[in-house]
C-alpha cells in the first residue's frame, strides 16, 4: 500500500466517523477554540497511532479509545474548562405534549449539568451509554471489563435519579 493510499484511506475513516470527534470534543470543551484545538490534537493522534490499529477491530471503537483518552487529557490539563454533554432529542425520548416541552428542555439541561459534574471516566462511560453502544463496546474502548461498565453504569444511573429526585422534592 503506498502512503498516497494510506493518507486518503486515513481522511475517509475519519470523515465516515467524524461524529464520534465533535461528540467527545463537545463533552469535554465549553468554548469553540478549545472544542477545535481538542479535534485537531485528536486527529493528530489518531494519525501518530495510526500503525497500532487492529484490524479484527472496528475502526469507531479504536477511534472512541484515541479519542477519549486524549479528551480526558486534554481535560485534567485545563481542569477549568467547563464541559457540556450534548444530549439530543434522538438520545432522550420523552413524548412532549405543549405542556411539558419546557420541563423536557430543563430536565435535558439538567442531565447535562450532572453528567459535566462525573468524573472523567464516568462521563465518559455515560457518553457512549447515551450513544447506545454496547457494554461489550464500551468495555473495549474504556479498557475496563463488561461487568465493570455494567456496574458503573448501573452506580451513575442510580446517582443521577437520585439526583433528579432531590431537585424534585
């Protein structure tokens, strides 16, 4: 393979995948620059690292890991930047009716502000839980057991209703 083929096989992945770089830059970056300066360090790492990609994998869940532990990086080294999780309607199905529109647009903000308050590896795992991946999946891009991401999955679910149930009373 030559390296012309290389470098357009490379620009095609990262376009067909691109979604999973403006979800992780948006999860851990508030501001466009630094959603932008994230993006770029992410597709510069996932070229430098590009030899250690295991084909019996897919190329998303290889990206997801890239991506994540730069993010999570990227994050520890401007602890002061403050995340947003874009959580779309596609993701949260809740039927609105003309009178809960409005609870339904607080409860995502609301969502959104407690997954930015989890730690790194908990927002992480609620990032790819909310994309519908699987525990199979998301243990493979975490580096954690299945049974692990099940657990903690299971311990955030729980905090974050209790959470919920404590703004409700």
């Amino acid at each position: 393979m030559n390296q012309t083929h290389g470098k357009e096989n490379f620009l095609r992945l990262i376009e067909e995948n691109k979604r999973i770089i403006f979800k992780i830059c948006n999860a851990y970056c508030s501001n466009k620059h630094d959603r932008e300066d994230l993006a770029q360090e992410i597709i510069y790492q996932l070229w430098k690292s590009a030899g250690s990609f295991n084909s019996d994998f897919r190329f998303s869940t290889w990206m997801y890991r890239v991506a994540l532990n730069v993010a999570i990086s990227f994050y520890r080294k401007a602890k002061n930047i403050k995340a947003i999780v874009p959580i779309s309607d596609d993701l949260v199905h809740v039927p609105e009716t003309s009178g809960t529109h409005h609870i339904h647009e607080e409860n995502i903000n609301l969502l959104q502000q407690f997954i930015h308050e989890l730690r790194e590896l908990d927002r992480a795992l609620m990032i790819l839980y909310l994309e519908e991946k699987s525990h199979r999946d998301i243990s493979e891009i975490i580096g954690i057991s299945e049974t692990n991401v099940a657990t903690r999955i299971s311990r955030i679910k729980e905090k974050l209703k209790q959470r919920f149930a404590n703004i409700n009373q």
